[in-house]
C-alpha cells in the first residue's frame, strides 16, 4: 500500500505518517511525504507508481489542496483524498473533488484513526482476486466472498450469490488471501477459510455468518479465530 501525504508543515506531515505507520503495522505500507502541492502534482505527471490514497493539506502556499486535488484528479481520477484542513467551512468545495473524508487541524489522533479504518475498509472493498472457473478466468471481489472450503484438489469460493470452484489447494488460497488482505480472514476449520467481515456470531463449535450459514468451528482453531475477528472488528468494523 502506497499512500502519498502533502502537508507544508513538517511537524503535521510527521504525525500523519507517524499515525498511519502504527495503523497499517501489519501491512506493507510506504508513505510518500511531499511537502508542498506542486511537489505532489509533479510526482504523480511524472510517476507511473501507483498511489492508493492522499492525505491533503487544504492551507499551503502557492498551490493550495484544492488546486493540488483537480490536478491529481485528472491523472487519479478514483484515488482516495483525505483532506486535511483547520476550516470546516471549506468541506463543501471538497465535494468537486470527491473528497473521501475531512480531517480537521489540530489533528486529533483518533479521528485520523477513524478516517484510516474507513479507507482501509474501503481499499479492501476494492479488492479482488482471479480464478480459474470453467476454462475462464473469474474475478472475484472479495467482499462478496463468504467461505471457501477445500473440496479434494479443488478449493470452492462460496460467494453471496454464487459458488465457484477452481483447481487450487486450501493452503494456496490461504496464502493468495493473506498476500491482499492481511486480517480478513481466518481458518474456521482445517478445511476451511471465513471471511470475517461477514462473521455474525460465534460459538464454540459454530461459526454464524449474516447470510444465515453456519460453519465448524474447530476446536484447534477456536482461539485463533477468535484473536483475529477480535483485531479485524478493532481496526476494519466502522
């Protein structure tokens, strides 16, 4: 995860990237700091690499956020922009630039926060995966994903509306997931992954889900299961 912040102040720059580096301590994440929004705007004309969100000051000096956002907007027309800004009144003119959330000045560390859970559950509901289904290649977001189960050499995707199966082993499917989606899922079973976003309830032997499914809950992966779905609501549920 790439994630650019552009702040003129060197002391709101740190903190942000100081924030976001505890956050997103489980998962491979860079941030990119700029300290001024031509430095920004001229990275990303200049750059093919990918950036999955910006964290903008509004108040800089000859380019302003604003500005910055409509000139990062017609080379990343989707890419999340966090602004941060110490007038509220200015939230209005971010809606031209389909802000993504308003974080206000002084920063205060558990609204960042907040607005980080919210764009990580939305950088994860953007992702997906490809499978081999019926001699074509499916995508799979992997948000519609509720389960997958081993099924002798093949892996089944339940989905909310579909089941896919592929030829790929449990453990491969485990390490695919785990490569994209670092605390999303979990084995309920030997032979099978829950995706927890969709966990409603759990019991000592079952796992409920909010489609109305239940799944085995191993005994041996009782704790585990528990420990993650305990870590996925604390920074992914909002």
């Amino acid at each position: 995860m790439r994630l650019a912040v552009c702040d003129d102040s060197i002391a709101e720059r740190t903190l942000i990237v100081s924030v976001i580096e505890d956050f997103f301590s489980k998962v491979d994440t860079t941030c990119l700091p700029f300290s001024s929004g031509e430095e920004l705007v001229e990275y990303i004309s200049k750059t093919n690499d990918s950036i999955d969100a910006i964290f903008l000051d509004i108040e800089m000096g000859q380019m302003d956020g604003m500005t910055a956002a409509h000139e990062v907007r017609k080379a990343l027309p989707n890419v999340p922009i966090i602004f941060i800004t110490s007038h509220k009144e200015l939230a209005p003119d971010g809606y031209e630039v389909q802000a993504f959330r308003f974080v206000c000045k002084p920063i205060d560390r558990n609204k960042l926060i907040s607005a980080l859970s919210s764009l990580k559950t939305h950088l994860l509901s953007k992702v997906s995966i490809v499978v081999r289904h019926n001699g074509e290649d499916v995508i799979i977001p992997l948000d519609s994903i509720l389960w997958i189960e081993s099924d002798n050499n093949d892996v089944r995707i339940i989905c909310e509306n579909k089941t896919i199966t592929t030829r790929m082993r449990l453990r491969d499917a485990w390490n695919e997931l785990s490569d994209i989606s670092t605390g999303r899922f979990a084995y309920s079973h030997r032979c099978s992954i829950v995706n927890l976003s969709h966990v409603k309830s759990l019991s000592s032997s079952q796992v409920k889900l909010d489609n109305g499914a239940s799944l085995m809950l191993s005994r041996g992966c009782e704790k585990d299961l528990k420990n993650q779905l305990f870590e996925y609501v604390r920074h992914f549920a909002h």
